[in-house]
C-alpha cells in the first residue's frame, strides 16, 4: 500500500527569511537549511509510524506543504490529510486534485473535521472522515484495514484524551521528515487542559503524561533521525506546568531527557501564569535547558478575560485592570528570574475589552519582554465563542451557498472574524504589531533581557544563547516575520 500524509499550507513553501532576524538567529543555531520553518506537525510523524507499524511493507510518504510540494503524479492508494480550520479551503482543493490524479482514498481528519463534521460530509472528494485523535484507540488502523478489505465506512470516532489516546508502540517516524527543512523540533509529554476557556477547542479535555521511557525513546529516536543536525525541542503541549501528580511526572521527564553527544537539549513550552508560583518545576525547567514559555495573558482588561472564562483563575486580589496589569509583570518577572524567557499571548478584539492598544504597547515596553506573542481574537469551531456568534450571525465571510461554509482563511488570527468593529480591532492590531516589533524597540528589549540573564550567578549562557533564547517566539509567530508587520497600512 502506497500512503501519502499531508499537512496542507494555504501559502505553500513560504520565504521566512522576510524575517528581520532570520540570519542572526540562523548563525547562531547553525541552521544549514537554506530556508527552514520554525517547526513541523507532529501529526505527520506520529501517522506515519503509525502507518509502517501496521502495514510494515507500506510505502509512506509525508508532506508538509509550508517545507514540500504534493508530487505531481499522486499514485498513492490512500492520502491523509489533517485538517485545522484555517487551511481547510486548501484541504478540500487537495482532497479534489489527489482524486483527480487517481488516489483511490482521501481520508481528512484533525481539529476542523473533528468539530465541523457537517461542513467536511459535504466535500465529495473525501472519503472517509476521522473524528478526535486517530492515534488513540487505534484509529488509524481500523481505516487502513478497512480500505485493504474494501469495507465502506465514511465516519470514524478516535479517541478522546485520556491515558489511552497516545500511541507508545513506536516512535514518531522523524526518519520520514525532511529535518533540514526546520529550525526546530517538536516532541509531546502531555496532552489536555483543566481549563475553560471559551475561545479553545482543548477546553476541560482530559489530562495524561506519557510514560517516561515512551518520551526518552521518541527524543532517541529524533536525535538518531537527525544525525549530526541537532536543534532544539519544541514541547507541543497546552501546558507543562500541571496539576499533581502529572507535574511530578512531567518534571522527572525534564530533569532526565536524554542527551546524544553534541544534542541541543535546550527547550521551549508552554505554561499558565500559575507557573510563577512553582519554584519546584521553575528550578527543573531552567537546570534542564528552558529557553522560553509561553503564557497565555490574553488580555488587560479584567472584562475581557471575565467573557472568555479566565478571570476566575486570577487570584482574589486582582479585581481592576491596574492590578491585572501588575499581576502580569509579577509572573513575568518571576519566571525571567530563572533565565527564562516569557512569550505572553495576547488577543486583540475580545468582547468588552477596555483596554486599548497603548496599554499593551506600554505593557510590554515596561515588562521587557522580548517577544509578544499578540493575534486577534478568532473564535474556531468547537469553542463556545463560535457557537454563540454562528447562532447570532455575529461572524462574518460567510458562504451558506458551498463548501466551505466560511472562508476559514480569515480564520488566521491577524484577520477579524466578528462583525462588532471589525475595522477597528483589525487597524488597533497592526498599529501594536508594527510599534512592539519595530526593530530597535526589538533589539533593545533583547539586549535588555540579555544583559538581565548575564547577572544570574546561576545560569552559564553565552550571550549569543541568550539572544537566541530572547528570539525564539518569533520563529513561532507569523507576524512577527511577515511582511505586513513592516510594510502593511492599517487600514
């Protein structure tokens, strides 16, 4: 059997040395490609594995479009492709172009087929349909024993998070990736989120962390699949610093990652503002290799984090904007007194948000931070903020006469989607971008966290570390290297 596995791009292979500083933080990571991508989906390894696990003559090919083009000549039995809701446009042409050069099943699965069946059943040119992860439950090989035996069966139902949802036969198939094509390496210890936040598909899942010797045996195998081209990891994970006993197991997982000779351990996450107060898992992230974390802040505004169910996580002193604010600067400061970075995220355009622009802009000059991390506002499907404003008619670009139902590449987190002052939230977003991430601004910040790491008696960096270590994010960011961020006019 002949299976191709896509992660589909709107944009195709994109040009990220737009990117001001692109070639500096590619000279200090020793990045050979000529122009890599900040990272790859781990669904396409994890497939892929998966794949060669149970049809171990299988012959598997991946592709991920933002690094690789579809081959012309598509002879391939069955094509995977996972949807998120932002490429779904370029998912439905795919699924269309594959059949047309005689791919005999088109299988789409991920978040947007996940949580928008109906708009997916309508696509004629895909067959089958897989619903939450298709590695839990063994998905995946119930479709692929299903099109060997030519059983016809549209919908499946993977497994929702739990201990049982991640796959630990093997690992992920890093060998089948074009690594020289990415700056830097994703790897999973945990899934779910307790949280409830309105605006995320990962609301209130199921909480489970990998088996320690399962995590070990994947980072071999990245390292061996790497050869000599170490990079750093990237940890996927909605958040590392979790509730007992899983943040036990998470740290014994940190303090103990396995290093080939020459590895770069150095590593990145994500965490809540709860992280401030962890000192145990602070002290393991920062003497295990942390570089950055990302925090969710997402707004300013007490109002606006009330609308999107975050504020009951603040503590009870934190009631107005002013002690949001000082809040904030506490965990940052916190966290960058063990060398690490903060990435605050933040959405623009929330619902009764009374902050303004000038308040961020101002935030992050007075915090330092080398690396916002700021989109708009996008409510996606399977959250309740989209359920309430699909039921409103409060969303805009809409297409109720095809497939898709919406135009989901204004679903991209820099385009809003909310009919209530569109064209202010969207010229206030471009103004803070264009101001935070202007370049001396920029550098100024980095040198300021730079020259802050340097006086910690107990972190050993070289300053070109730390400088990469302060320009991470933007890798991850889109706007932080796109060409709108210089040249775009608000509108």
């Amino acid at each position: 059997m002949r299976v191709l596995i896509v992660a589909p791009s709107d944009r195709g292979v994109r040009d990220h040395k737009l990117f001001w500083g692109y070639d500096y933080i590619r000279q200090i990571e020793s990045v050979p490609a000529a122009n890599p991508y900040p990272t790859y989906p781990l669904s396409l390894p994890l497939l892929g594995a998966m794949t060669k696990h149970h049809i171990p003559d299988a012959h598997v090919v991946l592709i991920d479009e933002n690094v690789d083009q579809v081959p012309a000549e598509a002879d391939f039995d069955v094509a995977a492709i996972s949807a998120t809701t932002f490429v779904a446009p370029r998912v439905y042409e795919l699924a269309g172009l594959l059949k047309s050069h005689g791919v005999r099943e088109v299988v789409v699965g991920g978040v947007h087929a996940t949580h928008f069946l109906e708009e997916v059943q309508k696509c004629a040119w895909v067959d089958r349909i897989i619903l939450g992860r298709a590695d839990g439950g063994r998905t995946w090989f119930k479709v692929l024993d299903d099109i060997r035996e030519g059983r016809r069966n549209r919908v499946y139902g993977g497994a929702v998070c739990g201990p049982s949802s991640f796959f630990t036969d093997c690992p992920p198939a890093f060998g089948l990736l074009k690594l020289d094509g990415y700056m830097y390496r994703n790897l999973q210890i945990s899934r779910g989120c307790p949280y409830a936040c309105t605006f995320c598909v990962d609301r209130c899942t199921p909480e489970a962390v990998k088996p320690r010797e399962v995590v070990f045996r994947e980072v071999e195998a990245l390292r061996a699949a790497e050869g000599d081209n170490h990079r750093s990891l990237f940890f996927v994970d909605n958040l590392l610093d979790r509730s007992e006993p899983l943040l036990h197991a998470i740290m014994d997982i940190l303090s103990n990652l396995p290093r080939a000779s020459g590895a770069d351990n150095r590593w990145t996450g994500q965490a809540s503002w709860d992280v401030a107060g962890k000192e145990d898992f602070l002290t393991v992230a920062a003497t295990s290799g942390a570089r950055a974390l990302l925090i969710g802040f997402e707004s300013l505004s007490i109002k606006a984090l009330r609308r999107i169910g975050k504020a009951r996580r603040l503590p009870p002193s934190v009631e107005t904007n002013i002690q949001l604010k000082a809040f904030c600067r506490q965990v940052i400061s916190r966290v960058q007194s063990y060398g690490i970075e903060v990435v605050p995220s933040f959405m623009m355009g929330i619902p009764g948000d009374d902050s303004s622009p000038d308040d961020l802009i101002d935030f992050v000059e007075d915090t330092g931070v080398c690396t916002p991390h700021i989109t708009i506002w996008t409510p996606l499907p399977g959250t309740p903020d989209f359920d309430g404003l699909r039921k409103g008619d409060g969303l805009l670009y809409m297409n109720p006469n095809g497939v898709p139902l919406y135009d989901w590449s204004k679903f991209d987190f820099s385009t809003p989607v909310c009919r209530d002052n569109a064209s202010e939230v969207e010229a206030n977003y471009w103004r803070v971008l264009q101001s935070v991430y202007e370049r001396k601004k920029a550098l100024r910040r980095v040198h300021r966290f730079v020259s802050m790491v340097e006086r910690l008696p107990a972190i050993k960096r070289s300053p070109g570390e730390a400088v990469s270590s302060a320009l991470l994010a933007m890798n991850f960011n889109d706007m932080a290297y796109s060409p709108g961020v210089r040249n775009k006019k608000p509108p």
